[in-house]
C-alpha cells in the first residue's frame, strides 16, 4: 500500500518543476534591450547631406586669360678658339667677363646670371687622309634671367659687341601669372556651372550645389619662346645678329585653367 502513494506524489511533483521550466523562459527573452527609433530630425539631415547615387551632374570647363609678357630669361653662349687649349679657355673667359660686367652696368641682379653650361672640344681638320687637331673652342653659355622686356634689344645689341656670338633661347614670360591664373579658374567655374544648367534643364531637372570640384590644369608659369632666334650663330657677320635684335615683339601669353565640378540635382 505504502508504495502506491509513493508513485502519484512522484509524479505530480514532476509537472510542478517542469511547468516552473516553462514560464521561466519567457522572462529570459523580454530582459533583451529593445533597438531605439532615429529620430524624424536625423534621419532627414542625413538624406539631404548624402544624394541619392545618380543624383549629380559632372561638368568640365577650360578658361583662358590673356597676358601680356613683361619680363624675358636669355640663354646666350660665347665661343672661342685658340691653338692651344690653354689659350682658348683663357680667351673664353675673358670674354665672358666682360659680358657679366656689361650685364651688371645695365642693372641685371648678379643673382640672375649664372652659367649653364659649359665645354672645350679640339677642332679638327679633315681635308687629309686622317684627321688633324687644328686647334680648340670653347663655349660657355649664361642663362641671364628676371629681364625686363623694355631695352631687352639694346642688351641683347651690346652683348653682341662685347662677345655673345649665340643665342640660344628668349623666353617670354609674365610675373603676374598667379592673378591672371586665379581669374581664369573664376571664369571656368562660371562656365562650368552654364554648361550644368543647359544639361540639367534639358533632363528637367534643377541644378543645386556644387560637391566636388577637381583642378585638372598643370600649374606653370606662362612662357613661349622666340623660335626665330633659337641657335642663332655669327661669329664673322655681327651686324646681321644685331639688327635682328631690334624687332622684338613679345606678343601675348596665354593662362589656361581647367576644372570638373559635380553638382546635386533635384
């Protein structure tokens, strides 16, 4: 008898513990936190600060501002020759001397001259069956830069009489190349921004503001050079040299500037 009553008690103790089980497990799962909502306010300012993929339009524009050069860089060479090379180097510098001081007494900065380049080759004869050392030239080239374009003929003149017998370069450049490039990048954001409203009213669309602008252009000093004088050479015939000096005409330099703007359209 006593173990019948044992069974039942078992039992029902059983049903008690696992219905505990289950109601606990429902209390576990509601302790997890729940996620917050963003708020209205946020979650517009993120819409309009972020367009939308497809949303731009990207242009690219290229100005130009013309200058007018007002100051010159010279390259110019003296040669000699001599028999021997002792003399022949002798003679060269003597003469190049004398070109940096007429330099000087014109008011060119000695800060603005300085010699490039410079050598001494045997000068041979080959009229015969072999070649023969006939004697030696030497050269050495100044670059003399900072010129102002005004008198730059009656330098390029006297330097003639005092020894330069080549003229290599004359280049034409403009020292106020910063301002004129700012303006031509003004003017190409200006197009930029024409050629966008054309484009986003033709698609019937509005165009905002600007989120990305890209220089593309190189930033260098405006410059051409005198072609017309490039190697010129007379050691014999002067007067030729420097009646050409006279008709210098610098012309006008272009400043180019090239930009890509993207902008928002709505």
């Amino acid at each position: 008898m006593k173990k019948k009553v044992i069974l039942p008690m078992i039992l029902t103790a059983a049903c008690i513990l696992s219905a505990c089980g289950q109601s606990s497990a429902p209390a576990q799962e509601s302790s997890a936190p729940s996620a917050t909502p963003m708020p209205e306010e946020t979650a517009s300012l993120l819409s309009q600060s972020l367009p939308e993929s497809g949303n731009t339009i990207s242009v690219n524009s290229s100005e130009s501002v013309s200058v007018i050069p007002d100051i010159a860089q010279i390259v110019y060479s003296v040669r000699s020759q001599a028999k021997e090379p002792a003399d022949c180097q002798q003679k060269n510098s003597q003469s190049v001397s004398s070109v940096i001081e007429l330099l000087k007494e014109l008011g060119v900065s000695e800060s603005s001259i300085r010699t490039s380049d410079y050598y001494m080759n045997p000068v041979y004869d080959y009229s015969g069956n072999t070649a023969k050392v006939t004697g030696y030239e030497a050269v050495i080239s100044l670059t003399v830069s900072d010129l102002p374009i005004d008198g730059l003929d009656e330098l390029l003149a006297r330097s003639v009489q005092e020894g330069v017998n080549t003229i290599q370069s004359i280049t034409y450049m403009a020292s106020n190349y910063d301002e004129s490039y700012k303006q031509a990048l003004a003017k190409a954001v200006e197009t930029a921004y024409e050629k966008a409203e054309v484009l986003a009213s033709a698609s019937g669309r509005n165009v905002g503001k600007a989120v990305k602008i890209t220089e593309t252009s190189g930033y260098s000093e405006a410059r051409y050079e005198d072609n017309a004088r490039t190697g010129m050479y007379s050691a014999t015939a002067k007067q030729e040299l420097m009646a050409d000096t006279a008709s210098i005409s610098p012309g006008q330099i272009e400043v180019n500037a090239s930009i890509v703007i993207e902008y928002e359209l709505y």
